[in-house]
C-alpha cells in the first residue's frame, strides 16, 4: 500500500471515480460477449434471463469483478447442443451467475470496502435497519470476517446507542460470543438479530460525549482526590486524614448522599448530561429526584 502525507495530498489533484451502473456493467459483459478477439464472439454464449443482472448487481459498479465473475461462469459452464442446430452453445444460468460470483471482491477495492463499513455503522446509528442489514448482507457476500463486524457492532451499540438503551450493548456482546462458538452460516442470523436491535434502539452519545470530555478535564490539570475518598484499608491511614469523613451512601435518604465526589478544582463541571431518549429518560428522572431538595 502508498501513503503520501497531508502535505503532498495537499499539493494534489484528487479525482474521484464513480462507480458505473447496472446497466453500464451489463453493457460490457455484453460487449465481452460479442468480442471475436478479447471475448467470447466465437463461441455460443447464451445467458438466463437475470444471470448478467445478478451479477452486475453483486459487482457494485466494478466492471472488472463482473468480467471475472463472467469468466468464471463461462469456464464452468459445460457445452450443451442445440438439437435445432446440431451445434454446441453454453447456457449461463443465474445459478451459474451466483456460484460464479467472486466473493472477495470488496477487497478489491479499498475504498469501496470501507464505504461499505462506513455505511453499515451510519445506518445503524441513522436508526434504519433495512439499510443496516443490506450493508452487513453485503460485508458477508464479500467474506468480511464475522468477528470484525461483530466489534462493530458492539461499539456502535455503546457509542450510539449508549444508556438510551443499555440492553443493546448487552445483545452486542451476547452476539459477539455467538459467532465466536457457532461461525458461518448460522451467524448471519445472530449479526443480523444484534444490528436490527442497535438500529432500532433509541439513541445517545451521552456516554461517547461524557468520557471525551472527562479525558480533556484530566490532561488539562492537575487535581486532587478528596481525602475522605482516598484509600483506608491500612494501619495508619487515619493519622494521615485519608478516609476520614466519608459518608456511606446507604445510610442516608434514597441511598444518597451529597457529599462532593469530583475534585474541588473541578467546581461543578457535569461530564455526564442524559439526553431524553429511551431509558435515559428514566435516568435524568431519577437523578432530579435525589437532588430535589
């Protein structure tokens, strides 16, 4: 693989291709067809209403996936005689056509693969499971390992998904197992149950937001853990001020105490603000309550 820096991509013009259509990729397995020279205009080649559709459809654009998946399918396919004609011709069935499909052909391309990736987490965090399970349908058919879809998965369900509905991470993981014991092709089922369920839970980044931003507050300062917070499991501790004063939650009113957690230079900074989705509806609800004077 080539990689230019910032610098010298900065200093480039950068063309981006598309990929073809349906029908352009069809165009030229036709054209492949007739070729007498690079083709196949020698023999009799008939296709099956659909085969050359399925596989332009499978190749995603990519004229050179659909010519090899052609190939293939021309190769394995035996010759059969025409009994009007006496002569041989071969028959491209859409079996042919599927069987014939190169399954890796995500990876030919490197920037399709992770279009496909990304659209697969977008989707799932969009809230759309019919376009979440097409992109994993795809990532399958190109032989992406299950694991690694699975990791997805369970980040998305955290990153996105996050307390708006904690089970998903929980579905996330249990899916995560699955595949890890059960493999291919039953998996399918278990990626597909965990990616419809993140995609159709109610959505926060509370979580994502809270831990980004707790992070920024340690890099940025020095702080000190309260004392009465500090460990007191050792002879001696209470000499040195450390555990002293602490108040155990469950000795107070709802379980709860006021005591101040977060270090005094902190003041009141909040990392953590419950969106109103799903269950964190139920969480901005319970922490009002025990604050409520």
């Amino acid at each position: 693989m080539i990689a230019m820096t910032p610098a010298i991509v900065s200093r480039c013009r950068v063309f981006q291709f598309q990929p073809l259509n349906e029908g352009h990729v069809i165009t030229a397995m036709k054209r492949a067809l007739q070729d007498k020279e690079r083709g196949y205009g020698l023999s009799d080649v008939r296709c099956e209403d659909g085969a050359l559709r399925y596989i332009a459809q499978i190749a995603g654009g990519d004229v050179r996936t659909a010519l090899g998946a052609l190939e293939l399918a021309y190769l394995t396919t035996e010759d059969t005689i025409d009994p009007e004609t006496g002569k041989p011709y071969r028959l491209i069935t859409v079996e042919t056509a599927h069987e014939s499909v190169l399954k890796p052909m995500l990876k030919l391309d490197e920037s399709m693969y992770y279009d496909m990736l990304s659209a697969f987490i977008k989707s799932m965090r969009g809230s759309d499971p019919d376009a979440a399970v097409f992109y994993l349908a795809r990532m399958l058919e190109a032989g992406e390992d299950i694991r690694f879809i699975a990791r997805r998965i369970m980040i998305c369900a955290s990153e996105d998904v996050g307390m708006a509905n904690p089970q998903a991470l929980v579905v996330a993981v249990s899916a995560a197992q699955a595949v890890e014991r059960i493999g291919l092709p039953e998996s399918q089922l278990i990626l597909a149950h965990a990616a419809i369920c993140v995609a159709v839970s109610p959505k926060s980044n509370s979580c994502t937001e809270a831990i980004f931003s707790a992070r920024k507050a340690v890099v940025s300062g020095q702080y000190t853990i309260p004392s009465y917070l500090q460990d007191a499991h050792y002879k001696g501790s209470a000499k040195l001020g450390r555990g002293i004063g602490y108040e155990y939650a469950h000795d107070f009113p709802k379980h709860f105490s006021r005591q101040r957690y977060l270090p005094e230079e902190l003041g009141d900074t909040r990392f953590y603000e419950p969106s109103e989705n799903g269950f964190e509806q139920e969480v901005r609800s319970y922490l009002d309550w025990i604050h409520e004077e």
